[in-house]
C-alpha cells in the first residue's frame, strides 16, 4: 500500500483540492484510494507528531503517535486500500511563520524529520505544489491582511522581495529529512486549477472523478473586499492602491526579483534538481511517438523543416 503525503504548499489550491478529495470520498475508495485530509488529521491523528507544550514529554508524544499512525494504516491495508493519501499543509508549517520570518518554511525539515520517524519508513512519496514567489507572498499577505494581520510596510515587502531563501532551499531541506523518498513538484500555475490531474499524478490511477473538480476554495480576499475589512476594523483603507482584482503589494522592481527567484528554481528543478525532486509540468502522459517508415534513417520530415530551424 503506497502512502502519500500531500504538502501543500499554502495557497497553491490545497483547499480546493481537499474539497474535490473530500467530494468525492466514496468514488475514491471504491477506486482503493484512502483519503486523510486535515478532518482527520487534526482531530488526534497527528497529535504529538510535533510537541504540544505541556504535555508529556517530546519523545512520549511522538511515540504514541507513531502508534497510532501505525493503527491506522494497518485498518487501511486491511480494507484493501492501495493508497493512502494523506493532505494537510500544516504539516510543513504556517504561512503567517514564514510572513513573520520573511522566508519560505524555515524549519520545514525538523518537522519532516519528526513526520518522517512518525509513519516508521511507511512513506512512499511526496506530492508538493510550488508557486512563482510574486504571486505566492501576494496571496500570503492578503489573506493575513483578511484574517486581521497588519498591512505590511516598506521595509517588510522589500525584506520578502529579497529573500534568499527559495523553493529549491525548501526541497533540498525536505528531501534531506525525507532520504529516499519520492519527491513530486506539481506548480500551481500548471496543476492548482486540476485536481484529479494532481491526483492521478500522486497515484497512477486512471479514470478519476471529476466532480467538484472546478470549485475555487480559500481564495484570497480582493481589494473591494480588504478594503471593505480595513474599513470595518477602523483601518487606513487608502493604503490599497484602488481598482478591483487581485492586490499586488510589491513594487515593479521587487516582482520582477520575486519572478526572477523563481525562473531560477524551475531551472534547478529542470534540470534534475540534484537528484532530489522530480518536476512535473505535464497533466498527461506523454504520447508515445510515431514508429518511422522503414528505409528512413534521418531524424526530420523530409521536407526542410529541420533546415529552417537551423536556419
């Protein structure tokens, strides 16, 4: 039986995508997909997997945990379940720790090291959404801006804007408290709108469900609505630039260095991402190619179109 973990990251779609496997629960197991998603993870499942303050101790929390991981798949097994699919992206963190720390996920590895002893070496792989850094912080800040979390300043947006900590630092800590674990990387500008796409990716499985596939959950509020929220709160609504739409709080220099940061973790992911991580930007699988006509020994088509390119 094949165990998943799905990561996240926050604001890359894990809601919606939680809502299409929540939808479409009974489908999926009669498909033998098993789906654990933050109902049941956050109601005693995981407790203890990262320490709560003032209980036992650290090692007695996890220790129990692990039995009760281990309980729980063994349930699975036994109903003839293929995969378990596990989806919570507090799991990594909180996206207002990385607002407070000014970087993605700092101590992503100590907690995935804490997971990783928790499931006892019973993880098969990791689904993990990235997003373009611009984008990513912008719908970080406006959601916290929603949830009551104060404007960001100056300083603030131009500390997120440089921040040297990219995607690929994240992974590289993931796969190190994770060894030998299957990493995929699904962006949200490709796959956060195709969730049975995400899901097959994460099991191999044809022929999945794909009602609820379309439903936008968790969006970041709009700038009508953050200024209708900093009104309400008796805030400087003024300090959002005006129009409707999505809220960009960075500057044309500063998005341009958030894309940039981004351009360079698709590079390093392309280009084999040091062995740890496997980047996928297609929602199919690729078809085979045409077998050639016997007698043909050159690559092309035979009618000057590998010359213009060269050209």
């Amino acid at each position: 039986m094949d165990v998943t973990l799905h990561l996240g990251a926050h604001r890359t779609a894990t809601t919606s995508f939680q809502h299409y496997l929540r939808e479409n629960e009974q489908a999926l197991q009669l498909a033998g997909i098993a789906v654990w998603d933050p109902r049941r993870t956050r109601s005693g499942l995981l407790t203890g997997v990262m320490p709560v303050p003032g209980a036992r101790s650290p090692e007695a929390q996890l220790k129990r945990a692990r039995g009760r991981i281990a309980i729980n798949l063994k349930q699975a097994e036994a109903r003839g379940f293929r995969h378990v699919v596990i989806s919570d992206e507090n799991m990594i963190g909180a996206p207002r720790r990385n607002l407070r720390d000014g970087r993605l996920y700092a101590d992503i590895g100590q907690r995935m090291a804490r997971f990783a002893e928790a499931f006892d070496g019973r993880i098969t792989r990791v689904s993990f959404s990235i997003r373009g850094q611009d984008s990513y912080w912008s719908s970080a800040l406006a959601f916290a801006v929603g949830r009551g979390h104060r404007m960001p300043g100056t300083a603030e947006l131009a500390r997120l804007a440089t921040a040297p900590r990219g995607w690929r630092d994240v992974l590289t800590d993931l796969a190190c408290a994770l060894p030998g674990v299957e990493i995929q990387v699904l962006p949200y500008e490709i796959f956060g709108g195709l969730p049975e796409a995400r899901l097959q990716r994460m099991t191999q499985e044809a022929g999945l469900p794909r009602r609820y596939a379309r439903e936008w959950m968790h969006r970041a509020p709009s700038l009508n609505q953050l200024r209708k929220i900093l009104s309400d709160r008796g805030g400087d609504a003024a300090r959002l630039p005006g129009g409707d739409g999505r809220w960009h709080p960075f500057d044309h220099d500063q998005a341009c260095a958030l894309r940039e940061a981004y351009a360079d973790d698709l590079f390093w992911l392309r280009a084999g991402a040091d062995g740890l991580a496997t980047l996928t930007e297609e929602t199919k699988p690729a078809k085979a190619g045409t077998r050639p006509r016997a007698g043909l020994t050159k690559r092309g088509q035979g009618h000057g179109i590998e010359e213009r390119r060269l050209a």
